[in-house]
C-alpha cells in the first residue's frame, strides 16, 4: 500500500512508532533549546545531545536497510 514502507521494510506501526519516537526526540530537544535561549544555563547541551542520539538512531536504521538491500540484491 505504501512504497515508503516497502523501502524501508519495515510494517505500518514499526514504522509509525519509529517515526513518533523520532518526533518527539525533535519536540523535546526544541523546548529544552527555546528555554536554553532565554536562560543559557538551563540545560546544557541535553538539547544538542537528544538530536544527536535521534539522528545516530537513524543512520543506524538507514544502515540496516542498505545492508537489507544487498541482502536482496546478491
């Protein structure tokens, strides 16, 4: 039904929970920074280290699928 899904090969709500998880990382990360901007003491670098965790996460799964692919392909 959905090509994204078949790239990705992963099922609706693997791939729906995945993407939730992701968005909220993003959400909590914008607020920790909104307050960090006005108040540079409050949190650090917690927001910078939620989006780098978040993005690793990705590249990790961006990994799997290519070596999935390969899989396919050989």
């Amino acid at each position: 039904m959905f090509k994204h899904l078949d790239d990705v090969g992963l099922g609706y709500c693997e791939h729906a929970k995945a993407a939730l998880g992701l968005a909220g990382s993003c959400l909590r990360a914008a607020g920790l920074l909104a307050v960090h901007a006005i108040y540079p003491d409050f949190g650090g670098n917690s927001g910078t280290e939620i989006l780098k965790r978040a993005l690793k996460q990705v590249e990790e799964t961006q990994r799997g699928e290519l070596e999935r692919e390969e899989k396919k392909e050989a």
